[in-house]
C-alpha cells in the first residue's frame, strides 16, 4: 500500500492517479474503488478519466499517453470519446447544405441508412471490424455493390471532414474498404419504352423524362435548372453549376423545345424552377418512377427471404444519358461532340457505358454473316496470288 501511495504522490504537479472514495450511505464507512482514475491538466484545466484498470501500472502507462499527447500539442482522447457518430452525420449534411450541393437529396438517403447501423455509436467505437458488418448487412438486403459504395464513400467523407475541424472530432480515420464495381454499365432505353413510361408517369414528371431522354443531362442539373438558364429565343439551355464544374450549352430543337415553350407559358409566378410540382423543386419521384416501370412492363420479379415477391424496376432514369450518348453515336454525331453535349471530359465513357444494344450487336452479327458469305464464294489462287470466282476456280482445275 505505501509502494502504491509513494507511485500516486510522484505525479502530482502534472498529474495524479488515485483510486475514489466515498462514504457507505449504510454504515458511514469509507470506501476505496478498486478501479484507478488518472488526473491530468490542459491549459490549466483538469481533466479526470477512469483507467478502466485495477492495475497501478496500467494505470500509470494511461496517464503517461495522455500526457505525452498533451506534450505534443495533441488533444488527449476525452475530446475524442465524447464525439458521436451523429454528430460526424449532421456535420456531414451541414457541409452538402453549406456548399448547396446538388446530391443533397442522395446525402440525406446515404446519411438514413448508415444511422439505421451506426446511430448512437461513438465515433472512436467505427472501426473497420463494424464496417465490414454493414456491409455485409446491405449486401443480405440485396443491395449492388456501387449502391453499397455510395454510403460506404459519405461514411469516408463523415471521417475526413471530422479530422479537417478546428480542433479535430476525431484522431483516427477508420479504414473503409470499397467494393469491387462493374465498370460497363448496360442499361439503354429503346424509343418505345421510353415512350411507355413517360405515358404511366404523371404529369409534372412527363417534361422532366422528356428533357432527359433527349439531352442526356443528369438527374440534378435537370433538377435544378431554372428559367435564367433558358434562351427560348436562341433555343439554348446553359449549364453552369455542372459535376465537372464546366459550363456547357445545349441546343434545342424539334421536340424539346416544344415542350420547354410550353412549360414557360405555364410557369409559376415565385417559381424559378423549370421542372416543378406545384410550385416547388421536384426531390425524389422513386415511387412514381417505379410505378411507370411497372405498368410499362420493365420490371423483373424477386423474392426476398421469406419467399415474398415483389416487383422492381429493371430501368433507372440514369439510362436515359446512356441511351443519348449512344444516339448521338448512331445518328452521326462524333465522340468529341457527344462528349460536349453531355459533359463529359475524357472518352472513356464510351467504355464505360459500353455504347452497344441488342440491335447493335444483331446489326454486327448480319455484317459478319455477310462477310462470310462473301468469302464462302471466292478462293485464293495461289499459284497468283489472287482471289478469282469460285467457278473460274474449278475450271482451272478441270
């Protein structure tokens, strides 16, 4: 006991280790914790922490960590036990609404289903170990991995805004492993089924697929695109606030401009929005979207655990910029010019999009038969070195 009292005495000044005592309400004893707490200061401020020990010497190492990272100009790791994972998500929108980010109705999604796993949890407490569960929990709920990876990429972003603070949230940033993604993504409208499901839409969102379907442009910037932006005179549409944040212009004929003509004289008094409902910005339109598909016939049926059918959407409004690209490509258009229209930079969305249907893929079928064909009645003389009918062939051999 004195070896124990002589260790706690030699940390006074910067520090103390002791173990609390209180009086037993019951018999007015006093009585010692088992359990040793480490006193430390910060500027002058005390700060107390148990050491979650009965060992004098873990208790010491303890006190001796937190005061090395004080030495260091370190915040000690009390800062960084209080902070929550709610705390990090709501910092997280904060920075989206700040910057008024377009994605904000997809930040908010991302933001619901990680709270439904990490809600309540201490940010120190989101290791690695708790990630790969919620990832392996969305996979049993039989989400795609890219779905996976988009709430896997705002958990990344949680971390890396929490340790940018003044002073840090956080002193480490768990390491959040991403899911290998298919990069060809195949998903084309054809010209009767986007007619379809702009027919089984209702009306406010008929314009809004029309725009997508003949321009390509993404969901948010047709979202947000409001009538500054329109030049019905010239027929042009400016894009400012873009993805690769590059201006773009798109020119409109035929159809679209029809349609947006019609839209202007239908606007709404206070409403800077082109696409709206009732006067206010259009958000998530799932349901209506999966409802189209379904009375379209673009659905596929699955079953869940328990066997219970349901029926989901085999389209999604994404492929309405894939199918424009591809368009374009067949019309004439060239890579470079289709790429300005869509705002792409590099060419590799042609890859990634793999800019091939079933229709391409039979129109090369028959190029190739043809081909064959062709070959199928000539041969090489080879004497000469020249390719002569068939039938010439065989009278030179007769």
């Amino acid at each position: 006991m004195d070896e124990e009292k002589k260790q706690e005495r030699s940390k006074r000044g910067t520090g103390s280790i002791y173990r609390p005592k209180w009086k037993d309400l019951k018999t007015g004893e006093l009585v010692t914790g088992s359990i040793y707490w480490i006193k430390y200061y910060r500027n002058g401020k005390p700060y107390r922490e148990s050491s979650k020990s009965n060992k004098i010497t873990r208790a010491r190492r303890f006190l001796n960590k937190r005061q090395g990272e004080i030495s260091e100009g370190k915040l000690p790791g009390i800062y960084f036990d209080k902070v929550t994972f709610n705390e990090l998500a709501e910092d997280f929108l904060t920075d989206y609404r700040v910057n008024q980010m377009d994605t904000l109705v997809k930040a908010e999604r991302s933001v619901k289903y990680l709270k439904e796993f990490f809600g309540g949890m201490k940010a120190v407490d989101v290791t690695t170990a708790q990630v790969m569960a919620y990832i392996n929990k969305r996979m049993e709920k039989g989400l795609s991995n890219a779905s996976i990876n988009r709430e896997l990429a705002a958990l990344k972003r949680m971390f890396h805004l929490a340790a940018q603070c003044t002073p840090p949230k956080v002193n480490l940033i768990p390491h959040v492993p991403m899911l290998k993604e298919s990069n060809v993504r195949k998903g084309f409208f054809e010209h009767g089924e986007y007619l379809a499901v702009r027919e089984a839409l209702p009306s406010y969102l008929k314009p809004f697929v029309t725009f997508g379907y003949l321009t390509g442009c993404r969901v948010d910037e047709i979202r947000s695109l409001i009538w500054s932006k329109i030049d019905l005179k010239e027929g042009i549409v400016t894009f400012d606030d873009t993805k690769n944040e590059e201006s773009r212009i798109i020119y409109m004929t035929g159809e679209l401009i029809e349609v947006i003509r019609i839209l202007h004289t239908q606007r709404r008094l206070g409403c800077p929005y082109v696409f709206h409902r009732d006067g206010k910005q259009i958000k998530d339109f799932r349901a209506a979207w999966k409802n189209a598909c379904i009375k379209a016939g673009l659905f596929e049926v699955v079953r869940d655990e328990e066997g219970n059918e349901s029926k989901v959407p085999t389209k999604i409004f994404h492929d309405f910029r894939r199918t424009a690209i591809r368009d374009m490509v067949r019309s004439g258009v060239s890579e470079r010019v289709a790429m300005e229209i869509s705002g792409h930079k590099t060419r590799s969305v042609f890859d990634r999009y793999n800019i091939v249907s079933d229709q391409d893929l039979r129109e090369a079928a028959k190029k190739k038969q043809l081909y064959h064909d062709k070959q199928d009645s000539t041969v090489v003389d080879n004497k000469r070195g020249e390719v002569i009918p068939f039938q010439q062939a065989q009278e030179m051999v007769n």
